[in-house]
C-alpha cells in the first residue's frame, strides 16, 4: 500500500509539473510586438510605418526545445546561443557568454536593452484586444470644463509622445468667473488670463474656445478650440510640418488630504 501510495503521489507531482510547463510553454518564435523608449511606445505596425526600409517582422526571439535559442534584430546578424528559464525569467547566452533577459508578463517575453523596452508576442498568438477610441461629446455643460487641465501627451500618426519629451507645457484653469492660462515661452512661464465660451458645433461636438486679449491692440481672438473626448481628456489639432498633431490636456486631480 506503502508503495502504491509513493507511485501515485510522484505521478501526481510529475502532472502538475507538466501542466505548470505547459500552461506557459517558453519554446517557439516569439515576434516583436511593440518597443518603447524615453516614455514611447510604438507597436510592429508603427514601427514599420515609421522605418519601411527595416523588416520588423524578421525581429523575433526563438527558443528551441532542445535549450538553443536565436536573437534577430533589425540590421543585425541572428545571434545564436542557448537558453534557460527560471521562475518567469528567460535568460538568453549566446555564443561569448554574454547573455540577456526576458520577463515573462502578461502572455509576452519582455526585453530590456540599451534603454529599449521590447515585448514579443508568440508567434500565432490573437493579439489583445484594443480599446475603443474616444469619441467627440456632445452637450456638455459648460461646469465640466470649470477645473484645471495639463498638456500632457501629442499624438500624430497613431504614435504617442509625452509633452515634456516635446519641450512643450501648458495649463489652464477655469472657473464661473475667469479663467488663467500658463505656458512655457523661451524657458520662462508667461500667465494670461483669458475667457472662455461653451457652444455646439454641427456635426462636431461640443466645442470649448478659450480666447485672450491683446494687450496692445484691445482685441481678443480664440486662442483655442477644443472638445471633450469621452474619456475625459479635452483635445484640440493642427497641422505641422504637413501632419495632422493632436494635443490632449488631462484634468488636473486634487490630492486626497491626508
């Protein structure tokens, strides 16, 4: 019985291990989904738009069941090598002993390199699903603009990049009465204090104008027209350089008292 027992617990323990292995299964192509750096992010797609001479879709990790592993980059050689795991962490060696590592997050191996953040997605594998884009609201009442907003992310071509990265800063404040402007203008802050309008746009939404006046001539002119996006964030566009770059202000949240 004794034995029976010893057989039955160690085939039990050789089935979890299995099933350990295989609910994660390290080995196969794992493919370049999206890199980010310095606050960037930009999926393969991107990527590919951004550089159409470089084959993103060559980059990929593959890890072989036999412990042998190969790294291709853009422009670069496949590095071959040998690979282990331990506790979630891949760890790549190549043919000098030097090695990398990859986490294992969320159904991607993570890559830390020279300052890049670079996920890979099993090769097969249904890409997540994407959230839904904001849209346009309309009918809001003008008391859900009365708060402080912060320029915190430019947006062209479906690429993201945070404001600060661009060298640009800007914050409002409205309230029933007045409302105050503040940017950065050749490295100094320059305030103004400004008026605002609340109004329907046909077939656009509604639509917020902040307008100054000048100082030297007396008239005033919209500084800006934004709208409010469902997901909270007011956004205006203009074009640069030929693109179409849409800046988006977050509301600015109080800190809880302690």
């Amino acid at each position: 019985m004794k034995k029976l027992l010893s057989m039955l617990m160690a085939l039990m323990l050789l089935m979890g291990c299995a099933a350990a292995e295989t609910a994660v299964g390290y080995t196969g192509n794992w493919l370049l989904s999206s890199m980010e750096m310095g606050g960037m992010k930009l999926d393969v797609n991107q990527l590919s738009a951004l550089m159409p001479d470089v084959d993103m879709s060559g980059v990929k990790i593959q890890l072989n069941a036999d412990g042998t592993a190969m790294l291709a980059l853009p422009d670069e050689e496949p590095e071959n090598g040998t690979w282990s795991e331990t506790a979630g962490v891949v760890t790549i060696t190549d043919g000098t002993g030097a090695t990398i590592e990859a986490v294992y997050q969320d159904e991607m191996l993570v890559l830390g390199m020279e300052g890049m953040r670079m996920t890979f997605a099993r090769e097969g594998a249904v890409p997540a699903a994407t959230a839904e884009a904001a849209t346009v609201l309309s009918g809001v009442a003008p008391a859900a603009f009365e708060k402080q907003w912060m320029l915190t992310t430019a947006k062209t071509m479906g690429i993201e990049f945070p404001a600060a990265q661009l060298g640009a800063a800007m914050i409002f404040t409205l309230s029933e009465d007045i409302g105050i402007l503040g940017m950065v203008q050749d490295g100094q802050p320059v305030y103004a204090e400004i008026s605002y309008n609340v109004y329907e746009q046909e077939g656009v939404g509604t639509v917020l104008d902040l307008t100054a006046v000048n100082p030297e001539t007396g008239e005033s002119s919209v500084l800006l027209s934004l709208n409010m996006l469902s997901d909270n964030t007011l956004t205006f566009s203009t074009e640069v350089e030929g693109m179409t770059v849409m800046y988006i202000f977050e509301e600015v949240k109080e800190e809880a008292a302690e």
